[in-house]
C-alpha cells in the first residue's frame, strides 16, 4: 500500500509517498501549482486582441501599370516599424572571433534505441489505437518506432543563421522558420486541446474528488506514481531510467535491437497501414505482472497501461527538456489525460523547446560542446522538406511525415552545407503548404474542417509557451516574417512588442489561450499555390532587407573590444524572456538606419547574368508595339494574371533561368547526380543484400526525372504564344508519374504556371486580329507618344529630387562621423 502526503509549506511544496501512514522515508518530488483544473485557480480568458483580418493585400504598381493586390500576413504583437537594424546570429559571433564551435558540436535531442520500447509500442497500438486517433497522437506515437539520424553539416549551418531575436533563420534572401504548421503537419502533434501542464499535483489532487465524485485527475496517474515509487524503492534510485520503466511495464518477448558485436542490427520496417494492428491480443500471464504489484484493478488495466507507455513517449521523443534519459514525474499528469482520451496541445510546447533550444545554442559561448534539451528529429525533417537534406521515402507508409526520413543512413551529403542554408536559393518554399489553385478566404467560425483550423492558427503571431515544473518558457511567433512558406508576400515586418511583465502561471495561461483562441469571427486566407515563392516579396520589403544584410555583414566585420571577446552566459538563461528581449533589443538598436523605402515594382526586375540577353516573357508581349492595341478594358482584364508575369520577371524573366534539378521536387533526381546524392539507395553500403523495391524506385524517379527535362527542353524551343497546344500531351506525362507514387507537385504547378502565361499571351494575340482603322490607330499612337513624354519628363524631375535627397544624406553622415 502506497501513502500519498502532501507538504504545503509555503515555497516548499511536497508530495511524498510512503509505505506506512506514519513513516517519514519515502520518495519526495516537488510540487508547484497547476496551470490547469480546479486547484489552478485561474480564470479563463474571454479577451481577444488579434485583427479582424488577418492578412492585407498590398498593392504595387505592375507590369502592366496597374495594381495587382498582393496577400500579405499581417502580426498582432509587431508594431510598424521601417527602420532597418542588424540582427545578432551566431554566424556573426564566429566572424568576430568571440567564439567558435567545439570540435563535435551537439545540438538537439535525437531519439535513441531503448530496449523493450519499441516492442512496447508494437502492444500498444493492438490495444489502444483507437485512443491514439481519438487524440491525434497516432501518427506521431507511431513515428516514435524510428531512429532518426542528424545531418551535421547543415544542422551547423541552420544554427549558425538562426536568429534568437527573431525565432527565424536568416538567410540572404530573407526569414524562414520552423512553424507550428510544420510541426502538425511534418510531426503529426495536435496544435488545439488542454494546456501541457507538466507539473507534479498535489496529494489533494492526486486523489481527491468533486462534489459529483469526478476524480480531479485520471485514475492513472496515481497508479504511475505508485509504479515509480515501487521502482526507486527496489533499485535503491531517486530517477527511473526508460529502461527500468519499460521493462516494468511491458513483460514480452525483444526481438528489436542494435547492433553489437556480432550482431546485426534488427530494426522495426516500414508499413503501409495499420491492418497488422486490428483489435487487442492477448496477453500472457507475466504481461499482468506490474498489475499485480501494483494491486491495480482490472477495470484500470488498459488506461494505466496506455499512460505508462505515454509518459515515456513524451519524455523520450516529444518533450526531452529535463533529466534526459529518465521518466519525469511532472509528465504523469498530461500522459494520464492523453491516455483517458483528452486531447491535449503539444505542438506549441514542443516548438517553444525548439525555438528556445536552437537560442540557447546561438548565444552559446562554446557553441555545441552541450547538447540542447529539445526534440531534434522536428528540426530534421523540416530540413528535409525544405533544404532537401536527407533521403525521403517515396512509396506510401502510415505514420507523420517524419516518418519518411527515419533510417540509419537517411542522410544526405551536402558539399556547400553553409552556403545551402544562407544563400537560400534553393529553399522549397512551399514544401509544406496547403496552397491550391486559387485564393480561398475563409472564417474562422465554428464549421471550418480540423486542417483549416491548424493552418488558420499557424498564420497568427503569438507568443508560445511551455511549462515544466517551475521552469516557464516563452518565445515569440511571427509567422508574417516568413509567410512566403504559406504562400503569402513577404512584407516589412515590423518591431516586436518586448514582453514586459513578469511571466507568472496567470500570464501563461492567457498567452497559450490567446494563442490557440477560435471562433474568432476573423477572416484568413489560404493563397494560391505559386511556382517561384522567393520572388514574393514587395518592394519595401526588398529595400528593407537588403539595408539589414549590409548593416549585418558590417556589424560582423567589427573587431570585438576585450570586455565582450566572450558572450557570457546570463543568469537563468532561457526561462526570463523579459531580459532576452531587452538584451535583444539593446543589441540592435546600436545598428539601426532608416530605409527609404520604395513605392512601386521596378519593372526590369533582378537580372542574371547567365541569361542576360534572353527574350522575356515581357519582350513576347510587347513584341511589334503590340501594348498599343490594348484597351483599357483589357488592361483591366489582365490585371488578375499580372501576378505571374510579374514572379517571371523576378526570377530571371524566362522558363530557361529554371535549372531542371531545382524544379524537382523531392522525389526527382537528376539522371547525372553521383550516386552519393541520390535520394534512395540501390543498395546499402553496409551490406552486401540486393534491395529490388529501392532499385525499382530508382529506375522510376529517373525516368520521371527524364520526362520532366524532355518536357523542359520542349517548352525552351516552342514560342511562348503556343505553348498551350502541348497541354494535353504534358497531362499525359504528369498523370504518367502520378502513377508511380512521385510528387511532382511544384514542378507540375511550375509548369502549368508557365503554359497559363502563354495561354494569355496568345489570347491577347487573337483579340489583336481585327480589322482596326488606320486612324484610330495613329490617334492611339499619338496618345501614347503624349503620355510617355509626360512620364519621362515627372521621373526626370524625381530623378534630381533623389539625387538632391542622396548628396544631404551622405553630408550629414559626413558630419556624424566627425562629430
């Protein structure tokens, strides 16, 4: 018999469990106030600060003078700020020398074999899978059955462009971020439910009950405290490792384990559902053993069971942020809820441990000599998607996403790791969007379906949270920095609103409501998928960002005074986010510079220099003076298409600018990459067995990759006025690949883009073919010979005005730098 007291002595709250009524020996953990139920005392929130909308359309001049309305997020906690200021990475840090990364940097927590667990799992899912789906968890539960390997070189470079200030990777071509989407969608946690109050309850709470005689809390975790009592009373330990825990729990056979010595490894393989997994199986007489130690009543079985192994799953793969290695007691509580069929929210703590992780290493002094407490395998497979940086399984299989780069030799070799992360050139924008074919507005009422609701939630700014203990974690979340990955513009985003009061469990509760608040009456958008997001920007954002990378790149080249040689380490670093802000703040706002910031699109757009020279989709246009048999009614007609004319010209004006690698999407290869790029292995360097499924899928993707530059080749030697004729011939192609399990989603939207440009293009040529009057003709010629002298004689007259502007700006600088 176990004895629950509780010690509420002020600042030293303890629950204890005993043997003996009387005894005072016994295990001891420390309590602290829920955040949550009705000991939290905690009124729940009905104020919302959040827009009515929240995106705007922003409007710029286009190519064809008009205006073309261009989505753009908008935040709730930045406030309008045009100033440009440098932003401290670590990259900065190592290029002033004040410090450098150790000879085998760590990072994150990356899930390692336990014995017995997943076998454990393998019990779980015949027992409790329809729990599982009930909460959402299934497909992350499920992924937790594999290991996931880092790809060294580009996790250094992610935390080397990682910006503390901002929660976004920096990069040259703007801020890019892990977003609570990613972490739904990639890693398959739930965003809405119960706040994650990982604490240890009182003894009250433990085990007391309401006026309707509801327990307070799941039967189950008392059963776990007393499983966890039992076991530190036999192995003479205050800490329960997942070893002890899971052979305590789960009494089968192991038939999965690494390898050593002699042994090979035998690791759990890959299903295509869950049909293995219908309906319970019996158990044997040991599997009852903790029941009976325990003196657990059989009606409790199942729930205790499912909250054990919960428990260890989310100390394990979801929430590594203490006592590593080790069951945490605090976790009993949210495992017991899971487990009793409680959906509970665990992307936004999982992505606060991220986020303050990925900080904690970018303000390190010795950046990597420490392993950071936070999930690693989220970070992974973020990269994957978008930085393409390990293998990704092609076929289908059950299971978060996540899922698809488990494996010892998933990664892939990078030569320029650095240079793929900060140039960002070849980032997958849209890797993990919903965006359709269109602009889809939407409400956030009560009817919109789950995934609406997650996506919806992830475009808001908010400030994240998580709880461990006494331990409160707060991190900004501006996904208007980065809502070109939801396929938005990118705009200026202004200054972030310092958190200023202190982080109490009243505060926290408010911003984790605020954060997943629905019914909100606000309106949303889910945008139109593009075929080159990068060129999303708007012009002030251009000017703004190039004014942050010179103010960076020159406050890197700084030589360090000796008193800051070194980043000190602050007191209590990561949980007071009050003093992480204002130190942010105080860092940038030494290096702030107004930009001017400009009002329309430049219409000769970037060049480059490999294509300099080639005919543009614009020159097709206005090819023969045709622009002056536009009307005006047609212009207006073609102010809705002007969007993709427009991220042409951005990205270099022509289909050829487009290398046929970087049009792939994850399951194409390229036919003359070296072998040790290839997203799928024939055969493994480890073992001399011949894979014929992975040989197939390779033959497959060639071919597919094959089609695609055919495909290519084919649209670079047609017109641009007749590539609409091969619609049909393309479909052919891409229903081809479809049918071989190949996502070709972007390069398929790429194109299609491309062939609706030409479309227009020739549309326009027809509307052209009628018998126009000579003199109506010379009359609109005339108009616009007048109008364009016009034009010429107001830029001249802005021209001397900028000039004018330019020279007193570079005197009073003159003057400053004397002064």
């Amino acid at each position: 018999m176990v004895y629950f007291k509780y010690h509420n002595t002020p600042g030293e709250e303890t629950l204890s469990l005993m043997q003996d009524a009387n005894s005072v020996d016994g295990a001891h953990f420390r309590s602290f106030p829920p955040v949550i139920g009705p000991f939290a005392n905690i009124n729940s929130s009905t104020e919302f600060s959040g827009p009515k909308s929240w995106y705007k359309e922003s409007r710029d001049v286009n190519a064809f003078g008009g205006k073309t309305p261009k989505p753009v997020l908008v935040a709730s906690h930045h406030r309008p700020c045009d100033e440009a200021c440098s932003f401290q990475t670590l990259s900065t840090r190592l290029s002033r020398k004040e410090t450098k990364w150790s000879s085998s940097p760590k990072f994150g927590v990356e899930p390692t074999y336990i014995p017995l667990y997943w076998e454990w799992l393998e019990d779980v899912l015949h027992h409790s899978r329809r729990t599982l789906a009930s909460t959402h968890i299934l497909d992350a539960v499920y992924a937790s059955m594999y290991i996931y390997k880092c790809n060294s070189p580009v996790m250094q470079a992610f935390c080397e462009s990682w910006c503390p200030t901002t929660n976004t990777l920096h990069t040259s071509v703007g801020e890019m971020s892990i977003s609570l989407w990613d972490i739904y969608d990639l890693g398959g946690l739930p965003v809405t439910g119960l706040f994650y109050d990982e604490v240890v309850p009182s003894a009250v709470e433990l085990e007391g009950s309401d006026d309707e005689h509801s327990l307070y809390l799941p039967y189950s975790c008392k059963y776990l405290f007393m499983a966890l009592h039992y076991l530190s009373e036999k192995h003479k330990v205050t800490t329960i490792t997942f070893e002890t825990w899971c052979d305590f729990w789960f009494r089968g056979a192991s038939k999965y384990f690494l390898a050593s010595g002699n042994k090979k490894s035998v690791l759990p393989t890959l299903m295509k559902d869950f049909s293995s997994f219908n309906g319970p199986r019996s158990w044997s007489h040991k599997m009852y053993e903790a029941f009976r130690i325990l003196r657990i009543p059989e009606a409790h079985h199942r729930q205790t069971y499912l909250a054990a192994f919960l428990s260890c799953w989310l100390c394990a793969f979801v929430l590594p942020v203490s006592d590593l290695g080790c069951i945490r007691p605090g976790s009993f509580k949210p495992a017991s809820f899971l487990a009793s069929g409680k959906e509970t929210s665990l992307a936004i703590p999982v992505l606060t441990s991220i986020y303050h992780g990925l900080s904690k290493i970018s303000n390190s002094p010795t950046p990597g000599k420490h392993r950071e407490s936070f999930p690693a395998q989220y970070v992974y497979v973020w990269t994957a998607k978008y930085f393409r940086s390990h293998h990704i399984v092609t076929y289908d299989f059950v299971g978060a996403p996540l899922v698809g780069i488990q494996g010892l030799d998933s990664v892939i070799k990078s030569p320029d790791a650095k240079s793929l992360v900060s140039s960002g050139k070849d980032f997958n924008w849209l890797a993990n969007s919903i965006c359709g074919n269109s602009d889809e507005k939407r409400e956030d009422d009560n009817h919109q379906p789950k995934q609406f609701t997650n996506f919806f939630i992830s475009m808001r700014s908010c400030f994240l949270t998580l709880r461990f203990d006494n331990n409160y974690v707060v991190e900004p979340y501006s996904p208007h920095r980065f809502g070109r990955q939801f396929g938005f513009h990118q705009d200026v985003p202004g200054e972030l609103v310092v958190q200023t009061q202190n982080i109490t469990r009243e505060h926290m509760y408010y911003l984790f409501q605020s954060s997943i608040r629905l019914h909100t009456r606000a309106t949303f958008l889910v945008p139109c998928r593009t075929f080159n997001a990068q060129s999303r920007v708007t012009p002030s954002f251009t000017s703004w960002w190039e004014s942050v990378i010179s103010l960076t790149v020159a406050s890197a080249s700084k030589t360090p005074s000796p008193t800051n040689t070194r980043s000190k380490k602050r007191k209590g670093d990561g949980l007071n986010t009050q003093s992480k802000d204002k130190a942010a703040k105080s860092t940038t706002g030494s290096h702030r510079v107004k930009v001017r910031l400009a009002s329309k699109v430049v219409n000769d757009g970037p060049s480059c220099d490999e294509h300099a020279g080639e005919k543009t989709v614009f020159d097709d246009i206005y090819d023969d003076g045709s622009e002056l048999d536009l009307s005006p009614e047609e212009m207006e007609t073609l102010q809705s298409d002007a969007n993709i004319a427009e991220e042409l010209n951005a990205c270099g004006n022509t289909f050829a600018s487009f290398p046929g690698q970087e049009l792939m999407d994850d399951a194409i290869i390229d036919p003359k990459t070296p072998a040790a790029t290839t997203s799928v292995p024939i055969t493994s360097s480890e073992s001399s067995s011949f894979n014929a499924q992975d040989m197939i899928a390779m033959v497959d993707r060639q071919a597919a990759s094959f089609m695609i530059n055919s495909i290519k080749e084919k649209l670079l030697n047609s017109p641009l006025a007749t590539v609409h004729e091969l619609t049909q011939e393309f479909e052919h192609i891409f229903s081809y690949i479809r049918e071989k399990k190949i996502d070709i989603s972007t390069t398929e939207a790429f194109i299609k883009g491309y062939i609706g440009c030409g479309s227009q293009l020739h549309n326009v040529q027809l509307g052209k073919r009628g018998n126009t009057a000579l003199s109506d003709l010379e009359q609109q010629s005339s108009e616009m010979e007048s109008s364009m002298k016009e034009d010429a004689i107001t830029e001249h007259k802005k021209e001397e005005q900028m000039k004018s502007l330019q020279r007193e700006i570079d005197q009073l600088q003159q003057v400053r730098a004397i002064i």
